[in-house]
C-alpha cells in the first residue's frame, strides 16, 4: 500500500508576526509540525504494520526549513520525504495549497493508495485543505477520524466522530482520510531514529518539477486573503460569591 501523508510546519501559535499584508512571516520564527499531522503519521505507520509491503511518503509545502519538520516525520518512521519549496508558492491560501498539493500528487508521486491528512492546521484552523483536495483528486473523503478499525489494500474501516455521534464507514481505496483527535501517544523518535532517518531520501521541488502553472500558486493563485489579525480581549468580568444563598440575595434585590 502506498501511503501519502500531508503535513504542514507551521510557526510556534506564541511567536506569530505579520507582515503589513497580514500574512504570517515564517521566517526566524520558532517553527512546529502542526499537532494533527504528527497524529497522521502516527495513523500511517500504524497501517504500516498492519498491510505488508506498505510505503509512506510525507508531503508538504513551505519554505526550505520546512525539511526540519519532514526528518522529524521520518524518525517517526515514514519512508521518503518531499518538500515544494517555491517562491511561486508564498501566500497560497487553502485553495492555492491544495492544487499545489494536488499537482505533486498527480504529475509526480503518481501511484498512492491512501492519503492521509491532520483535521486541522493550528496556524489556519479551517480544515479546508483536505476537503478540496479529495475533490481536486476526486476521492472519497473521511473526516474527524479518530481511529482505523480495521484497512487492507482495497479498503478501510475508520471511526469517525461527529456533533450527533460516532459511526463506524468503511471505503474503498483510493481515498483521503483525515485525522482528528487519534487517541494514541505521541511518540517521540529517539537519536537512533534520527540516525536511520539520515539514510532516507529527501526530494525538493519547484513548481516547474510538479507542471503547475504559477497563476494557480501563491497569492496569485489566492481568492482569499487575510484582512485583519489580532489577539482576542476577553472582556467579561467575574464576581465571586462566597455562598448560593448571597447570589439569590442580589439576584432578588436587584
């Protein structure tokens, strides 16, 4: 089973700035693998030991310390690792990300079997990206996937969680399934790990590598854009009462 995992280096959600055009300026900044997408490799490597002859690539998108991120998915125990690193690339929105991804996808890595992806990414928090591409690609989706019930190499059976419960799908593969809250321990590689991850291959490519066009990448490429950011006030102000019976008081006075 060929296995493709998205994931995202966002910047540390407590040392973001902006540039003056409200984009997130992700250089010098201390930088992290979005939480959810650890969650998808952990999911992929889990598969991994349970259908023979698996291979997972880790996919994402971002500047070129972006690879940081990638080795760390490698020690998790991914196989190969590719970064779309592009200039052409900055600014993408949701929608620019995932033909970007979608173009990596189709006119290089080719074969796959399964895509996995985080819900969402902490930096954006919209869970886009993962719809759209099931589209781009036409694949069936399944999100808020908390865990894999059972897979082989035509199919899958996730758990899924919504508002009204939780339910039991299975489909077949091809398909893109997006992890939620995957109730398992993130494991943290050890040096030995990172040791083996060295001899893994690393491959970066620009937007000529994938054959899309620069007018669908960037901000060109972007409906959307940020207007305004900022920190939420919180304004409400509480009293404390030392019994139920000093509430009612005031509740009746008033």
């Amino acid at each position: 089973m060929n296995i493709i995992v998205c994931i995202k280096q966002i910047p540390d959600t407590n040392d973001v700035k902006w540039t003056k055009d409200n984009n997130i300026i992700r250089d010098n900044v201390i930088s992290i693998l979005n939480p959810y997408d650890i969650k998808a490799i952990l999911t992929a490597v889990e598969i991994k030991k349970t259908v023979k002859n698996s291979k997972i690539t880790l996919l994402s998108m971002g500047p070129d310390n972006t690879i940081k991120s990638l080795r760390y998915g490698l020690a998790l125990g991914a196989d190969e690792a590719i970064l779309l690193s592009d200039k052409k690339f900055s600014g993408s929105d949701t929608n620019a990300t995932s033909k970007t991804l979608k173009a990596a996808i189709q006119n290089y890595i080719k074969n796959f079997d399964l895509i996995i992806t985080g819900q969402f990414a902490l930096d954006g928090d919209t869970s886009q990206t993962p719809y759209s591409l099931a589209s781009r690609l036409n694949l069936e989706i399944l999100g808020y996937v908390v865990e894999i019930v059972s897979v082989n190499e035509n199919e899958i059976t996730v758990k899924q969680i919504k508002d009204n419960g939780s339910y039991l799908t299975k489909c077949h593969t091809p398909c893109l399934i997006s992890i939620s809250d995957y109730k398992k321990e993130i494991k943290k590689p050890s040096v030995f790990d990172y040791m083996k991850a060295q001899d893994k291959k690393n491959t970066i490519l620009s937007a000529n590598d994938i054959k899309i066009d620069s007018k669908e990448t960037g901000v060109i490429g972007s409906p959307t854009y940020v207007k305004r950011a900022y920190r939420p006030e919180n304004k409400r102000e509480c009293k404390f009462v030392e019994s139920i019976f000093e509430l009612r008081g005031e509740i009746f006075n008033g």
